[in-house]
C-alpha cells in the first residue's frame, strides 16, 4: 500500500496517480482527509487541481479539523486506497512528455463545434482536464466556458449536465424573450403606436421590470 509520502517528489507520473485518485473523491471527503495533515502532503493534491478547487478544498479544511478523528482516519484511508489502485493501474505507464498547445477553441459554426470537440477529446485524453484551466479566460461563449470549468474541477458528470441543462434553458428564455421584442417593437412601429406606449408594451418582456407584489 502506498502512502502519502510516496507522491511528495513532483514528477509526471505521481501527478497522474494523483488526478486520477481525485477524480474518484469527493471535495468533502479530500478536506476531511487532509484535515490534520501537514501542508507538504496538501501540495501533493494542491498542485493537481484548479485554482477554484483548491480554494473550496483550503477553505473546508479549517472545518473539517473539528471532525472526529476517526472520520478524518476514515477519510485519509480512502484517498490511500485510490491512491494505491491507480498507482498499480498506471504502473509501467509513460506520461506525456510535454503539454502540446492548447486546443483552438472555435463557435463559430456546426461544423467549427465539431472540430473543436474533436480537438478537445484528443487533447484530454493524453493530458486530462486540468490544463484546459488555461483557455477559461480566452472563451466567449459563457455556456462552453461553464462547461470547461466544472470539467477542470472535477466535478461529477452528471451534475454537470444538470447545471449546463438549467444555463441552457435560461439562455433560451432570454434568447425567445429578446426576439419576442423585436417582433412587438416592429408591429408597434407598423401600428405607429406613441413612444410611450412602444415602451410600456416591449418592457412587458422584462421581467425585471415587472411589478413587485
């Protein structure tokens, strides 16, 4: 069995032991684990993760220390155990290298979605998620970018599909509220209706506009 000192040296491999076992653990259960553990061993798992993980997971530590030692003991072995399972999975495997460039990144069309997706698949399967930290701040379309991030979190797929479905379902509101308007705005023009009356009749639409009860 391996411990927690065996992936203290930064190297290619021990890295990919390490995301690997923290795609397996939840946020909650790695804080407890860590809980009484010195910061050395917290960099093990710090440097495998992004910026906003390792945020939430700093700032549950500090709670997590007034759990029951046995919770924490509970806790510590379960990340060992994903640890130990994946460093036999990965024994005798070659990590990459160097990280290639990051893929393009384009929306611009069907047929650009395709080829980025294609672009994307291929680049995590030989380097995981976690670089794609670094294209965050170059995507405009706000639902990709949500995606990107939760998928560098590691968050759960199933709750990623959940939270992308209630943005996407919000976006299509806005999207049929904005053209509802323009619609209104143009047979309100055809019917030469008074500026105040174009106004009262397109602020219908928003709803934060609309009366407090």
């Amino acid at each position: 069995m391996v411990t927690f000192n065996d992936f203290l040296a930064v190297s290619r491999w021990n890295d990919l032991v390490v995301q690997r076992a923290l795609g397996e653990i939840d946020t909650e259960v790695l804080a407890t684990a860590l809980a009484n553990l010195p910061v050395e061993i917290h960099a093990i798992f710090y440097r495998n993760m992004s910026k906003r993980a390792t945020e939430l997971v700093a700032e549950q530590i500090d709670v997590k220390r007034r759990a029951h030692p046995s919770k924490i003991l509970a806790a510590q072995e379960l990340l060992t155990e994903l640890l130990d399972k994946h460093a036999k999975k990965a024994a005798g495997e070659e990590p990459p290298e160097d990280k290639d460039a990051l893929p393009d990144i384009s929306m611009e069309s069907q047929e650009a979605i395709v080829s980025t997706f294609r672009r994307l698949a291929i680049y995590i399967r030989k380097h995981g998620f976690l670089p794609l930290e670094g294209l965050e701040s170059s995507i405009t379309n706000p639902l990709l970018r949500m995606g990107i991030e939760l998928l560098v979190d590691g968050t759960d797929p199933f709750l990623i599909r959940s939270i992308l479905e209630k943005y996407q379902e919000t976006y299509l509101q806005q999207a049929k509220a904005t053209l509802s308007m323009i619609v209104q705005g143009i047979d309100t023009l055809a019917e030469r209706n008074l500026p105040q009356m174009v106004e009262m009749k397109l602020r219908a639409y928003m709803a934060r506009d609309w009366p407090k009860g």
